[in-house]
C-alpha cells in the first residue's frame, strides 16, 4: 500500500510512501518517516495503490504508530477545512493541531498501567498459530481480564517486547476503569428571564446550529451552558468549551469540578506540561473525557462524541492566533459544528461586530439577557471624570481618588485598571528629546522598576537603564507615561494603610503564581490589573471601577480599535457591582463627549454596534467586505517590498470582485530585526475571496523566495 502523509514542511502537498502492514485501519494514525536526512512525525491522510512518485525514489515509512487509535472522519474533515480556508499546508495544520508530545515518536507509557485486549487482539488471539506459544499466552492471559504491566513482564522472557508489538497492532490497549458517572450539581435557581434564554437555546439542540447569547455583564451566561453541558453530558455525548485567556481557566476549571462531580474534565492550555496536556488530550480523543476546557487551541481536541461547542467571550482578539497557523478559533469551532452537525453557542457581553451583524441578518439565533442575575445586582453607573477640568497627579485625578478614599473607608474593594504593564512606556531625556527605542524594533523600550531594566514587549529584548543619555550626556533621563507598576507604587504612597496587590502578566509568571494572586486578590483593598482582570472574575466586594489612560483606543489607524475599546472599557466595567453592594466606574477621558464613551454612560452596546457598522459598511470594512493580506518578512525592508510587487504581478489575470492593493510596511514595520510589508486583498464575496486566493497560493509557492518569508493571513485582525 501507499501512505499519503501530511508531514510538517511548508509545501502544499501530501508525501507517499510504501508501507507493507498498512490498511484502511490506519487512516489517521501518526508515522515516522525518512525525509531528506531527517525522520519526521507525520499523519496518515490516505491510501493508494499506487504512486506518481517513480519506484526508485518511493521511499519506505519506518514505523505506523498505533499506541493512540486513529483520528476520525470529523477531526480530519477540520484539519482539512482549517489548511484549505487558512490557505496552508495541510502537515502545518496538523502539527499545530496535535499536541507537541504526539508531533514525536516517543511513548506515552508513563505511568504504571493495565492491560486488556481489544477486538482486533482478539481475532488475533484466534489467528495465532501454536508456534508462537509466547505470543499466544500472552493475548490469552490478558484475554481473561485486565493485567499490569509488571504481572506480564514476569510472565515469560521477551513478554515486554511482545506487549509492545501487541499494542503497536492495536490489540492490546490501556484499561480504563470505569468511572462514575457524572452528574450536575444545581447550584442557582434561574431568573425568568435566564429561564427563557434556555429554552430557547434548547430548541434544536439535536442539529447544527450556531446561538449567540449576548448577556450583559454578571447575567449568568456561564449558569446557561453550565445547564446545557449537562443536557448534553445526560445524551452520553462530549462538551467543548473555549475560553479567551489562561488566566480564565483555574478559577473555570474548579467551578465545572463543583458543578459536574463525577465527570472527567480535561484543560487544554499551552501552559501545561507536554506530558500532561497530551495525556488530557488522549483522554478526549477516546471518548473518556466529558469535558474539554481550554483556549484556542482546545478548538483541535479530538471529541468523538462531540455534542456542543462553548465559546466563552467571543469576540476576544486572542481567538485568533497570530503565528504559523492564523485560524480563528471561534469561526473554527463554527466550523466544526457544522462538520459534526451539533449545536454551537456564542457568549459575549459585547459580541464581536461580525456576529452581532449575523444575528442581526438572523444567520444566529440571538439570546439576550439584559438583566443581572443577582436580584439585588444592578449595572454600574459609569460616570467620566473630564482630566481637563481636573487635572492628574500620578495618574489619578482628584475625584478618583476620592473614590478610592471612600471605599477604603467602607471596607470595599476598588479596582484601578490600565492596560499597560511596567512602569512607564519610554524612557527620555528631557534636555535633547532622545527617546530610548527598541534597537530590533520600531517600538520604544518599556521602563520596568522591580529590576530597573528596560524591555522591549514585542521582542522581549531587555537592557538595563542607562547611567546618562547618549546622545547629551544628560543624567536626569525621566520615565513618561505610567504603566501598572508605577500606578501600583503611587497608591502605596497616597493610601499606606491599604493593601494594593497588581495583577498583569509581570507578576504571573506561572499557572500556580496565577491562582495565588488570584486568591489573594478577594482579599486586597485595591487591585491594579491590565486586562487578565478585565473578564471572568467575579470580587463580591468590588465596587468601585478607576479607568486610566482611556482615550487610547479612541484614536488609531487601526478600524477595530472603537470596537475593542468599548468592549474592554464595557468587560471592566462589569466587574463592579455583581453583588449586593451597588458599582461605581470612574473613566478618565479628556474627550467625555465622545460617542463611544456616550454609549458606554447608558450601557447602550446595541446602539455603539449599529452606529459603527453603518460606518464600517459606508466606509467598505468587514464585515461587508472579507479580507486577506499577503504578509513579506525580511531583514531587508526593500527585499521584502520587492516580493510583494512580484507577488502581485504573478496573481490571476482574472480577479473580478477582488480588489489587490499595493504594498506597505506594516504599522508596526520592524520587529526582532525583522522587516514586515504587506498587500491587503478585499472582496465582498467571500467564495470569490477564496478562489482567488486557492490560486494565487498555488503561483506564490513556485514564486522565488529569497531570503523572504510570507504567509497569507485570511481574516486578519492586524495591519
């Protein structure tokens, strides 16, 4: 037989290769193959009888890994659709598809484990001639009932080789005991209107379909999929729930253990250990696990027995990831619903503007709720403090403070939240006006205080604060602009009596770290947080909300920057107030007339989302049109541009409805001494999009490369 094998190399194409003891059985399971010099992991997408690679250069597959059964119809189905939206290579979605332990040939075997016998090792048992008494003493003892490892080993000389060749056949497998089997834990009783929002998302729960539940902030959306995981887990099927943020999942993690006692419940995070994150994996991809909770890349865990995707926070920018792959979870998950024909559902305070325009268009079912869940829990009334009638003194303007003052009084817990780590954004000097930049990119170097350095955040480049300026010799080089840890050091020094704790990605440094700040957060008086506090949590006491450094995301190039900006001002927003005890949300604006904040004041996402998609239809933005770009990375920004216009002079003649633009630097041109252009490509027919591109890709990859690296990036979320 011959293997066509998806194998992690950038070239759109499977690999054939022979293979002696191949079958149709062996579709989706993992091979080691030569490749040039090397041996890679690959997949197994199909067979054939024969190859268009002459015999001579057909190479043979070294080994067909069975220890993991084989990959379904539904989960290839998605690989597939995944390279051919995204336009990459099938291998390359593969590989970061599966979780890196199983992209290797190494075993699994770990911890201690029983055996039994599968079907397939029972047909064996029965075909084994007499001969081969070892062989057949070993299936026939496991054939009685689960044995362990060691009970084999002593059973005969050479019986671990031999369960080892038992298992790559896949008649022997792991012994799973049986668990008990879960069950749900009613912990709230619903509001009328929580109530409603289930039925409705009942209706036709047995077929594909895709809800978009856009409650606002502490309505009980999680209480809603809570319930309907527990429909779904009654039908003995399998839960998927996505969630934007690492951060998010400890606290989600133990709230679906107390909810769901009795039900095995795997995380899929890139955090976790390789071992760990494969072995939950493993447990998914056998049926075993009930529910899988975890970020983006949970979207890739194989569910056999799927029967609902959760999308928690849909329209969180980091669904979309922005390296090697560039999928977006969320559309992936749609996606993949409709490949296993089960229901999806869309979860969001502020839905992105692409589903609330679905819903609008009634492609989503809507669900709303518009009230809290919490009887006595009442939205936060936002008010903006105008920095112009009242000036900032390190960072905080006097009614803020105020506020602040009172709820340390009253034994409250405030929240002052501003979306950037460190100490200050640039370091300057005032007597020449050098400003300390990046020297790998087109950023300037943050100012960090705990151990007086200076970093880059995109590069991650660190130096340590200079002695004086270089340009002048000046020693008085000041720190502009505030960051976390500088806010965090000034309410130290105006508040003593208070215990401020700062949450960012500084001071997490690990899982473990996270759940101890955490912990320790429902006990502080002030928290300082970036937006690993914007979302997801819930502090009884909190009820006051400072803003900082607002206006921000109300001027910028960038056309979804009034859409994130309102979202995250709406999410922090949400976290005063979800108790008893009344909110407050104090934002710092010099602009307090603007629209966006206008509609923050009356809590009005429906009225902000029309108005900006009447702007984004006049203007041609998606999601009235769909995009692409064609990304070119070089040391040499001239190199790059060059290929961009050779890019696009290699492009299909015919591109009726498809607009190609000329190429640019990227907004952010230079990161890690790397140069970055781009061509952005729109059409307001998506099909005719991919058409385009489906061909343009197939001339880029013939298209030399010098030095280059280029990718495509469909739906992109950064320019």
């Amino acid at each position: 037989m011959i293997l066509r094998v998806a194998l992690d190399v950038p070239l759109p194409k499977l690999f054939d290769y022979r293979a002696a003891d191949a079958t149709r059985a062996d579709i989706g399971r993992r091979v080691v193959v030569p490749f040039g010099t090397k041996r890679l992991v690959g997949l197994i997408i199909e067979l054939a009888a024969e190859s268009k690679v002459p015999t001579h250069r057909l190479r043979s597959a070294e080994k067909i890994l069975r220890e993991v059964s084989p990959l379904g119809r539904g989960w290839l189905d998605l690989v597939k659709f995944c390279s051919s939206y995204y336009q990459r290579p099938l291998g390359e979605v593969v590989a970061a598809a599966l979780p890196p332990r199983l992209r290797s040939a190494r075993s699994l075997t770990d911890a201690p484990r029983e055996f039994v016998l599968a079907p397939a090792g029972r047909d064996a048992l029965a075909a084994v001639p007499p001969r081969q008494r070892r062989l057949r003493a070993l299936l026939a003892r496991i054939a009685r009932g689960p044995a362990s490892e060691s009970e084999l080993a002593a059973q005969a000389r050479g019986a671990r080789s031999l369960l080892k060749r038992g298992i790559e056949e896949g008649w022997i497998v792991p012994f799973v005991p049986e668990r008990p089997a879960p069950r749900f834990v009613h912990a709230h009783d619903l509001t009328a209107e929580q109530d409603q929002a289930l039925r409705d998302l009942r209706r036709g729960f047995e077929k594909f379909g895709v809800s978009l539940l856009f409650g606002v902030t502490g309505s009980g959306k999680t209480e809603i999929y809570l319930q309907l995981i527990a429909d779904v887990l009654a039908r003995r099927k399998q839960a998927l729930v996505l969630v934007p943020e690492i951060a998010l999942t400890p606290s989600l993690e133990a709230a679906f253990r107390n909810r769901f006692p009795g039900a095995c419940i795997v995380t899929q995070t890139s955090a976790m250990a390789e071992v760990e994150r494969a072995r939950g994996w493993v447990l998914a991809h056998h049926g075993l696990a009930h529910i899988v909770l975890g970020t983006r890349l949970a979207v890739f865990a194989s569910l056999p027995d799927l029967g609902l995707i959760v999308v928690d926070e849909e329209q969180d920018i980091s669904f979309k990831q922005r390296e090697g792959v560039r999928y977006s979870a969320r559309d992936l998950a749609i996606a993949r619903a409709h490949i296993a024909d089960v229901p999806v559902v869309l979860c969001s305070a502020t839905p992105s503007l692409e589903s609330f325009h679905h819903a609008n268009l009634r492609k989503y079912d809507l669900v709303p709720l518009t009230r809290r869940a919490i009887h006595e829990a009442v939205m936060p009334a936002i008010r903006l403090i105008d920095t112009r009638a009242h000036p900032v003194r390190e960072g905080l303007a006097a009614p803020l403070r105020d506020a602040l003052a009172a709820r340390l009084a009253r034994g409250e817990q405030s929240l002052v939240f501003l979306n950037r780590r460190g100490y200050a954004p640039a370091l300057a000097c005032p007597a020449c006006g050098w400003v300390k930049g990046c020297r790998r990119c087109s950023a300037h170097m943050v100012v960090h205080s705990a151990d007086h350095s200076l970093r880059c955040h995109h590069c991650g480049q660190a130096e340590r604060v200079p002695r004086a300026c270089p340009e002048c010799g000046n020693p008085d080089l000041q720190a502009f602009g505030r960051g976390t840890q500088r806010v965090e050091l000034s309410l130290r020094e105006i508040f003593p009596q208070a215990q401020v704790l700062r949450l960012d990605s500084d001071a997490v440094r690990a899982r473990s770290r996270l759940e101890d700040l955490l912990e320790r957060a429902a006990q502080a008086d002030i928290l300082v947080g970036t937006q690993i506090l914007a979302k997801g949590h819930h502090f009884e006491r909190l009820t006051l909300v400072g803003v900082l450094n607002a206006d921000g995301g109300i001027f910028s190039s960038d056309y979804r920057a009034s859409e994130r900006s309102f979202a995250q001002l709406q999410q922090v927003s949400g976290r005063a107030g979800r108790a008893s005890l009344p909110g407050e949300v104090l934002i710092q604006t010099r602009y307090p007339g603007h629209p966006l904040y206008q509609a923050l004041v009356k809590h009005d996402y429906a009225g902000f989302a029309s108005s900006v998609l009447a702007e984004r239809r006049e203007a041609g933005f998606p999601p009235f049109v769909f995009e692409a770009v064609l990304r070119a990375e070089s040391t040499d920004a001239m190199r790059a541009m060059r290929f961009l216009r050779e890019a696009i002079e290699a492009a299909p003649a015919q591109r009726s409805a498809v607009t190609l633009f000329d190429p640019a630097p990227m907004s952010l041109a230079r990161v890690a001494g790397v140069e970055r252009a781009q061509t952005l490509i729109q059409s307001r027919s998506r099909p005719r999009l991919q058409a385009f591109l489906s061909e343009w890709s197939e001339a880029l990859y013939r298209l030399p490369a010098h030095r280059v690296r280029w990718h495509l990036d469909v739906d992109p979320i950064e320019f």
